[in-house]
C-alpha cells in the first residue's frame, strides 16, 4: 500500500485549508429571478424582491409582494411584485385603485397598517376582496411611507389565525420591512430614479422550509492503503467531525449498510480496472436510512497532498435526503401525480403522468401547469388553482381534456407547491363539477343555478349589480333580485338606522302591513333586526318556533319557514339591518353564514354610498341651480338663449355653463366645461363663472380674460381643468373677438342657412400652464346669423366619433328655417335628452343678432 504524501494526512481538511472548495455564500441577499432573456434586474426590482421575500419569511406567509403607484394613471397601484404565487393566475388583482374598498388600497389611502387575521373579519371589513378571492387566508398589509412621501404597500399572505389577531410580533416584523424598504426607496428617489410600476409584476420564488439542503462531499480515496482524504463536508455526511474521522476505507464502509459497503468496494475495483477517466455511480444508503450519491472516477488528485496513481479515485458523496425514494414510489402509483412549485411550475411527475399526458419529464418539468395542460387555463378551472394556492385544504373537481376525457383532478397544497393528482373519471356527473374549499356542498343554495364556477355567481353578480346602484331604493330592488334567488328566499326587509332608530326602507314577500309595527323602533328594543345590528353578529333560526323561543312574545307572520337576521355594517359604521325570510325550515351551513355576512357587508356600504350620495347629490343641485344664471339678459339687438341638460349618470350635475355679460357697449358670450361630476365640479364651476364676469367687466382684452381665468384656477384648485369659450361681441356692427381653451369649435349658422364649423385658434385647457397665452380670433356675426357655444357633452356618443357628432348638431342647425331661437335651442336639446345611455351634461347657449 502506498502511503499518503507528506502534509497530507488521511482524514477531513476543514473548508480552511487548501481544498479548492468554493467560498461560503453570503447570507442576507436574496437574489432577484432574472428577467426574460437573461437582463439583469434593476436596483428598483431588487429592492421590492428582497423586501417581499424577507417579509414573507419574516411573519411565516406563503406570499408577498409590492404595490407601487403607477407612473401613467392618477391614483392607480399596480402589482410590481409577487413572491409565492404565479402572477398569471391572479391578474384580475394587478391593478387596484387606491380609492376602492380593498386592503391594499386602504393601507396606501391612510397610511395606516392592515392587518386581517382571518376570513372572517375580512369579511366583514372588505366583502368586495372576499367576494373575489373567497377562501380562508389571513393578510397583512403596511404603507410604505417615508415623511412626506407615499412609496406604496408591502403586503403577505399566509395562513388565517381563527379568533386571534395577528400577533404583536409579526405586525412589528411587517413594520420593520416596510421601514426597510422606504428607506432604500427613498435613497433611490433621491438618486433619480421614479419608484412607479406600469410593468407586468415580477414573478418570484420563495426559498424552501421543508425541504433539507442538498449537502455534497468531495474525497480521494488510494486503493492501494485504504486511506480517504475528503472535506468538511464528506465528514459531515458520514456523521463526524473534521477531528474525528478516521480517514479509512473502513471507516466509509462503516457508515454505510453491509451489501452497499460491498457494492462500493466492487464499483470502485472496477473504475481503478478501467486504465482511464471513467466516471461510476452507485446509490447507497447511510447507517440513518438517507439516500447517498456516490460518483468515483479515476484521474489526478484533486487537491494539493493528496495520493496520486492508477489506484487513487476521486469521489463526490451526496446527500439526496428523500428524494430518490419518493420517484420511486410515485412512479409506482397507478394515478398521474405531479409536483408543482409555488408559481405553478412542474418540479416532478410520475411515469403514470407521463403516460396519461404522452410526454416525457424532461419535456416537461419546469413548465407551468397550464401550459403543460392547456385545458386548464380554461376559467372555470382557474378558480380551483387559486383555491389551492391560497388555502391549505384539498381541492377536489372533475374537468375535461382536449381529447374530451374526463379526469378527477385532485389538488394538495403546502408551503412549498402543490400536488396533483389525475385520474380518469368513469361516471362524470353533469358536466363540470367542482368543490372548492368553502363553497355550498352540492344541493345548498347555488345547486340550482348552471354553469362554472356556480358557488361564485350569485355573490359576483350581486356585488356587480351593486356597484351600479345609486340610491337606496336601487339597491333593495338589487338585493331582492340577486340574493332572495340564490338563497331560495321568498321575503326581504331592510331597515335604515336613523337617529338611534330603525326605519323600514323596503320589503317584499311579507303580509301587508305586517312590518309597520317595528318600523321606528330604537336600539334599546329587544328584537332580533336591532340586536343583530347591536351586537354586530347576525343571527340565524332554523323555523320559526326557534325563534319564537329565543325572543318570547315577538309578533309572528304566518310563514312557518326559517329567519336570518343580518347586521349592515359599512367600515364599521352600522347603517342598518336587513332580514330575509324563506317558506320552510331549513339549516344554514357555515358555508352559507360567511357567504350571507359578507354580502351583508357589501349591501352595507351600497347603502351607505346611497345616502352619501342623496345628500351631496341634493348638496349639488342646490349648488348648480344658484350659480347658472336664472335669465339671460335682454338686449336691443342681440337675442341670446340658455339650455343646461344634466347626464344619465352619476350626480346629475357636473361643471358645464354659460353665462351672457354685459361689457358697457360689448357682451361677452361664455361657455365653459369644468372636468368632472358633483360638487367639487359644481363649485369649481361657480368659482370660475364669477372670477370671468370680474375678469370681463373690469378689462375688454379677451386674450387677458382667459388668461387672468387660467391663473386663478391653478390657484384656486391644482389639478382641476375646465375648457372655455369666450367670445366679445359688438352689437352694432357685429365684429367679434374670440379666444378658445380647449373647447370644441362653436358653429355659425349664416342668414342664408350655411352653417360652418368655426375654425377659432386656441390654447390649452384652463388649469394647466400658468403661462398659457390663448391668441384672438376676429370674425363678424351678421344680422340674422346664428352662433351656437356647446359643450361636448351635445356631440359626444358612445361608440361614435366625436367629429360624427359635431356634424349631427351642424345639420340640425341648418335646418332651423324661421322658428324662434328659444324654439331652436329646445330642438337641439330635445334631440340630445332621447339618448338613454348620455355621461355628460350639457351646456347650449344660442346668440342671434338683428339690424
């Protein structure tokens, strides 16, 4: 036996020495994934990947990621990261808009922490996030807030913590975070770069918990002596200290199991045998039942002392942990498994999988699941993915590939990925079914209704419809016609808080008069509809006779079915009570009781959105109907006409007007059109009528008039724009000067009935640049010629061209023949009023003169 070289003494050599190992790898940096096409990410995308990683390691979540506000649209967040979850699957929650009732925007709008511990309670506070994402996860969303600046919001998910909330610690840790990144995000503005996203969100993976490290030894072993030399590492596996190794042949063997010790020694013989580089691999199992890789090839050492000589072998000894013995035994199992990460990519699958999809793993691992199964992109399926990546419970449902077969698909969710399951379905029943965690068991109150994803249609639909509603009245006809049918409900009452007082404001289904009894009632009352909003639960009786029981000498109807009594609650503000009553006796699974609470939720804040807007809408009508002028001056030789048409939508008011002002021997002629709708336009609208007829009377100069016009609306409001014409005219000789801000070109109808499109130059929008200059344009007005000021709300019509518009209202104008002006501008309006679907108001104001 040849003896090991001098300084090379058989055993370990600690990562220490001259091994040529690799450095240690730094801790602390979590690495961005690289972008499509091997770009390195950018600093700004690997702050918000290491902030979301860390914070989801940091509080045990399963997910995280960034928003940032968007650098195109006002007001917009978009999603930048997402760490644990694949992007394509959640795109409906990409883009969210601070003033919306979720989470995130809340935690950006307030600057304060959101925390959700449960289902439960975001339910009550967010139903709409609820309706949309309805399985059982907790949340945590902190502001990324730096003095005065607003970065966006750091947020995770991870499993719900029932009953309690969430821990001290963790908020702390999720502060700590967001304190972080604000901090680097602040350093990055500073330096020049915009912190805004209008990209796609950067998918990330998380690091691994449960899986153990992969551990890899290197060592040389000299037939000949029997002497091992390897690294810290090798000793590590084999279960000693780099001190305490042996560094013998022997002292290999003893670690490993006695026919797998001899296994080693043959393939080693027979590597040494070759007389060349040839590499063998063997599989052996360690004294604890782990799984090693042993590699052994001949050629020179690999490290400085080491034997050198035809029977020297250089070995690599790995740890596989369980990994060999789970393919074995998947490849076993007679249903197709495979084993997806966390962004939906397949990491493994079974030899039955690869059967069942006719194609090979290393055609396929590594792509994501809808790509490897087409047929699940298939939305109705899509909701089942999501289940499983956001709760812990099994997901059950049967589809249909693209060859038409049916499959039982099971899904397995864990902190690392999901298992898949498929196998061929022999009685699929009723086309699609599904079960996702939470929904109604089959036969509960959405069996009845068709097509995918059934258990979220109703509640969608409800929460869609709601939207839509804009008064009180609005909104019970809403819940009548999407919750009563879904629930199987045949009565409905909702009562109104007002002044400690329940008032009833709608009902159906009960007996005439029945009701009138509890409306009025005040909250000391003992009644199931006031105890419900009081107490803040709702409450649930199966018959009446329960009922009966719980509340002694309540007045009853004669239905004998069950009662449900439900609290409206709006961001924690009670607005009422609502009660839904049905023909017969009947459970409510918890299934349905979270379902019902939530959508109480959203029926809370459309309700109390309704009496939001009846009072500003009221505010504003009041507004509007002061600031337009009453009358219209009466001139000698000028006759001028005024018509205002509120839109279809919204308010009902917004910030169109005109206005006729009497200049000393001239009149101006205004029209104008303030952005937007209610009583911020309203008032901004007033604001800028009075501040023009003060600019008018006190210089004649048009070109100062707008200018003077636009300064003090970017003083008065920043952000505000409004558009404008104003016209000089002089009675006499009809010689006019016009300026324009953005405003469409007035029309003018000449005494022999050609009518033009006026051709004024103009300048930008009133509200924009301090230094606007809006260049004057002379033209004459005839005797008997026709000039009409509109604002776009006359011409404008969905799915038409503007300019389609401007030559209806030209043609219109023509045809005026002899009638009255007054008569003229009623056609026009009247023309516009038939329009069913009109956004915008209108302003028309019509100016003749005679010799």
């Amino acid at each position: 036996m040849r003896p090991a070289r001098a300084g090379a003494h058989p055993g370990c050599v600690t990562s220490n020495g001259a091994t040529g190992d690799a450095p240690p790898q730094r801790h602390g940096a979590t690495p961005a994934p690289p972008k499509a096409g091997g770009a390195v990410p950018g600093e700004l995308e690997l702050l918000l990947t290491e902030a979301s990683v860390g914070a989801t390691e940091a509080v045990g979540g399963f997910a995280g990621g960034v928003y940032l506000p968007s650098g195109t649209t006002d007001g917009l967040l978009r999603l930048a990261v997402m760490a644990g979850l694949p992007t394509r699957l959640f795109r409906p929650w990409w883009r969210v808009h601070e003033n919306r009732p979720f989470p995130v925007a809340e935690a950006h709008r307030s600057g304060r922490a959101v925390h959700l511990p449960d289902a439960e309670d975001a339910m009550r506070r967010f139903p709409q996030l609820m309706v949309s994402l309805p399985f059982p996860f907790s949340a945590l969303y902190v502001p990324i807030v730096v003095g005065p600046r607003r970065f966006g919001v750091l947020g995770v998910l991870r499993s719900p913590t029932p009953g309690r909330p969430v821990a001290r610690g963790d908020r702390q840790r999720m502060q700590r975070a967001a304190d972080r990144l604000g901090a680097a995000l602040d350093a990055l503005m500073d330096s020049g770069t915009a912190i805004v996203w209008d990209a796609e969100p950067v998918p990330v993976q998380l690091p691994s918990l449960t899986a153990p490290p992969v551990r890899i030894g290197h060592f040389d072993w000299d037939l000949d002596t029997g002497a091992v030399t390897g690294d810290e590492a090798f000793c590590r596996i084999l279960g000693h200290t780099p001190a305490d190794f042996p560094g013998t042949a022997e002292a290999l063997a003893a670690r490993l199991a006695p026919e797998d010790a001899a296994g080693l020694r043959a393939v080693a013989r027979q590597t040494a045998a070759a007389g060349r580089t040839a590499a063998r691999r063997i599989r052996l199992r360690g004294a604890d039942g782990r799984a090693h890789l042993v590699e052994l090839s001949g050629g020179p050492p690999r490290r400085a002392g080491a034997p050198d000589g035809p029977s020297v072998l250089h070995g690599s000894l790995v740890d596989l942990g369980p990994g060999p013995f789970v393919t074995e035994a998947g490849d076993r199992l007679p249903r197709a498994v495979l084993s997806l990460d966390r962004l939906g990519r397949v990491t493994h699958l079974n030899h039955t999988a690869e059967i069942l999809i006719g194609r090979g793993r290393p055609e396929l691992t590594g792509r994501v699941l809808w790509e490897v199964l087409p047929w699940l992109a298939d939305a109705a399926y899509e909701d089942h993915l999501r289940a499983a990546l956001m709760s812990p419970a099994p997901v059950s449902f049967t589809a249909r590939n693209d060859d038409g077969a049916w499959l039982e698909v099971g899904l397995y969710s864990g902190h690392d990925g999901v298992t898949v399951t498929l196998l061929p379905a022999e009685h699929p029943v009723g086309g699609r079914r599904a079960r996702l965690p939470g929904a109604p068991a089959p036969g509960g109150p959405f069996a009845s209704l068709a097509g995918p994803s059934t258990g979220l249609y109703r509640p969608v639909a409800l929460a869609i419809a709601l939207t839509e509603a804009v008064t009180a009245r609005q909104v019970s006809a809403v819940v009548t016609d999407e919750l009563l049918p879904a629930f199987g409900g045949r009565q409905l009452a909702i009562y109104l808080l007002h002044e400690r007082h329940l008032f009833l404001a709608w009902e159906t289904g009960f007996p005439q008069g029945f009701l009138d009894r509890f409306d009025g009632v005040g909250l000391d009352a003992r009644l199931p509809g006031v105890e419900t909003l009081t107490t803040g639960r709702p409450l649930f009786f199966e018959s009446m006779e329960q009922l009966a029981t719980a509340y002694p000498g309540i007045p009853l109807d004669a239905h004998v079915g069950a009662r449900a009594f439900l609290p409206l609650i709006a961001s924690g503000r009670p607005v009422g009570s609502c009660i839904l009553g049905f023909d017969q006796p009947r459970t409510f699974g918890a299934e349905e009781r979270t379902v019902l609470v939530a959508l109480a939720g959203l029926i809370a804040q459309a309700l109390e959105r309704a009496r939001r807007y009846d009072t500003e809408s009221a505010l504003a009508r009041g507004l509007q109907d002061a600031l337009l002028p009453h009358r219209l001056p009466v001139l000698g030789q000028v006759e001028t006409v005024g018509r205002y048409l509120p839109g279809t939508q919204g308010m009902d008011v917004g910030g169109d007007w005109y206005d006729v002002v009497e200049t000393g021997d001239r009149i101006a002629l205004v029209i104008g059109d303030v952005q937007g709708h209610g009583v911020a336009a309203a008032a901004t609208m007033g604001q800028l009528r009075s501040a023009l007829r003060a600019f008018a009377l006190s210089g004649p100069d048009p070109r100062e008039v707008m200018g003077g016009t636009n300064r003090l609306l970017i003083d008065l409001d920043p952000g505000q724009f409004a558009s404008c014409v104003y016209l000089l005219l002089d009675p006499l000789t009809g010689s006019a000067q016009a300026v324009r801000a953005g405003h469409p070109q007035p029309l003018l109808r000449h005494p022999d009935g050609r009518t033009e499109v006026l051709d004024l130059a103009g300048g930008v929008v009133l509200g924009v640049d301090p230094a606007a200059s809006y260049p004057v344009t002379e033209l004459t007005l005839e005797p008997g010629a026709v000039l009409a000021l509109y604002t776009d709300g006359l011409v404008e019509r969905a799915g038409t061209d503007i300019d389609s518009g401007v030559e209806r209202l030209r043609a219109s104008l023509a045809d005026r023949g002899g009638e009255p002006l007054a008569e003229t501008a009623n056609r026009l309006i009247r023309e516009a009023r038939q329009a069913e679907d009109r956004p915008d108001d209108i302003a028309l104001l019509l100016a003749t003169r005679w010799e």
